[in-house]
C-alpha cells in the first residue's frame, strides 16, 4: 500500500470543523510564544547567555515538534480525510522523534547548566564558554538525528500485513509495528530498549543535578539568593516534568486503561501541549525575559503605528 489511514477526533462534519478551529488556535498559540522567545533572545544582547541560548534551542525544537503533527491533523479535518502518504508518515516519523530525542537532550544539557551556576559559580564562565555551549546543542541535535534516523530507517524497513489503519492522529512507531507481520519488527523494540536505557540515563542525571542543585540552594544564607536560585531552577523542573510525565503515561499507561479515546487524549497532551505551554512556563517566572518580551511587544507596536 502507498498510504496510512490515521486515527480521525471526529467522525462527524461540525465536529470535526471543531477540531480545525481548535487545533488552530493552540497551534498559532505554540507559534506566538516560541516565536517571540526565539526573537526576544536573539534581538536582546542581555540575553545572550547559555540559559537563553538553550531555551532558543528549545523553543525552536517545540515549534518543529508541534508543527509535524498539528497541521497534517488539521488539514485532514478540513477536507475530511483520514489518508497520509507512505512517505509522507516515514517524514513525520523522523522529524518527530529527532526533534523529541533532541529536546529531551537539551532539557538534560540545562539542568547541567543550572547545576554549574548554582554549585560551581566560579567556573561558570570556563565550564558554559559559548564554545562549550555550542558543541553542548551540536551533540544533542546530533544524537536526536541519529535517533530518528535508525528508528525511521529500522520501523519503515519492516513488512507490514495487518492492514494500514493507525490508532493515532499522526504516525508513530508503535502504532505502525502493531501491522507488522514477521519477527523483524523485535528489531525495532531492541533499539526501543536502548533508547529507553538512555532517556533513563538522562532522567537520572537532571534528578542527580536537582538534587545537588537544591542541597546548595537550601544552605544560602541569604533569602533573596535562595529566591533567585529557585527562580532560575523551578520553570526548567517544570518543563522536564511535563516533558516526561505526559511522555512516560503515553508509552508505559496499562493496557486495562487503554481506549482509542483515552490513546487520543494522551498523545494531544504529549504532542500538543509541552510545545504550547513550555514558553509561558519560562516567560512567567523569569524577570530578564518578561522585560526582554516587553521591550519586543512595545517596538512591535511602535511600528504598527
């Protein structure tokens, strides 16, 4: 076969305009934050820091991640099809999992930053030099490419007999090795494992640096140094655990609680959300930021003028 058949929200016409209308506005949500953060961070000199430049990283990341998906969904809304190429879901398979693999990296490379500018300050500058920060997001959107590439490569090399109707709203590798039909496809869930085993190193190491970070934190004498430690630390832990809770209850939920409806919910909150959510996690908390923004919207609205 040349095309999947992708799981539709609605089966009806108002419906599904509904969820074109919806898919919409959250999409052009997740476009705005990220897109000014990207601009706030390059146009302001202030905030050319490893912090900064790991979030631009990052906002880029969601905008891509969010931008693989959403579309496509809501296109096939709009003109009331459920049909994406062979090719087509091969691109939005590698794209997916390159930009998550590479966002989950860049989480791990921030909290190693907070770690080195909470507990070793007087090195912060040696340690996150730009030129260590640059071969810090080189190496992590490398090993997200690699990722993506052996997942892409193994998944679309398995043969596929179960028919091409996916449980899903866009293409995902355990969806597409349920229509497998020989042992090839325990290739893939090796190379799973391996990816797993490294996402827990990972988890176990912005946990080991939390852990580190909030000792020295606690130990300030100062109030207004612990309040400005926690206000550098608390929207990067926010975004680790949104990042890994939605993801983690995606792919390890029981099968008892399993439903198409529920599967569709999950995946929107593990898609969908991060990306939209993550720039007002960071804009909140952060002073640098919230001036850096306002200074943007001012000369925005100065040029309108």
């Amino acid at each position: 076969f040349n095309e999947f058949l992708l799981q539709a929200f609605a089966d009806t016409r108002q419906l599904q305009l509904l969820h074109f209308w919806l898919f919409l506005g959250i999409y052009l949500a997740a476009l705005l934050g990220n897109g000014l953060i990207i601009t706030a961070v390059a146009c302001d000199h202030r905030l050319h820091t490893p912090m900064y430049f790991f979030l631009l990283n990052l906002s880029l990341l969601d905008l891509g991640t969010i931008s693989t998906t959403v579309p496509k969904s809501m296109a096939n809304s709009l003109s009331n099809t459920r049909a994406i190429s062979y090719w087509g879901c091969a691109a939005q398979v590698f794209h997916f999992y390159f930009l998550l693999a590479t966002e989950y990296s860049v989480l791990t490379v921030m909290a190693y930053d907070r770690y080195v500018a909470i507990c070793k300050p007087l090195h912060y500058g040696t340690i996150m030099s730009s030129r260590a920060c640059v071969k810090m997001a080189a190496a992590a959107w490398a090993s997200g490419f690699l990722n993506a590439l052996l997942h892409t490569a193994n998944t679309f090399s398995i043969p596929l007999c179960q028919g091409n109707v996916l449980e899903q709203f866009f293409c995902e590798i355990p969806q597409i090795l349920k229509l497998s039909c020989s042992d090839a496809y325990l290739r893939e869930v090796g190379l799973v494992v391996v990816s797993a085993c490294l996402a827990f190193g990972c988890f176990v190491f912005i946990v080991l640096s939390y852990v580190q970070i909030f000792t020295v934190v606690l130990r300030m004498p100062s109030e207004q140094g612990r309040h400005k430690a926690f206000s550098m630390c608390l929207p990067h832990l926010a975004m680790v655990s949104l990042f890994v809770i939605t993801g983690l209850f995606a792919y390890l939920k029981p099968p008892s609680i399993s439903s198409p409806l529920l599967d569709l919910v999950v995946s929107v909150l593990y898609t969908v959300v991060p990306p939209t959510v993550n720039p007002l996690i960071y804009s909140m908390r952060n002073k640098e930021l919230k001036d850096a923004l306002k200074k943007l919207l001012q000369l925005l609205l100065l040029q309108q003028q």
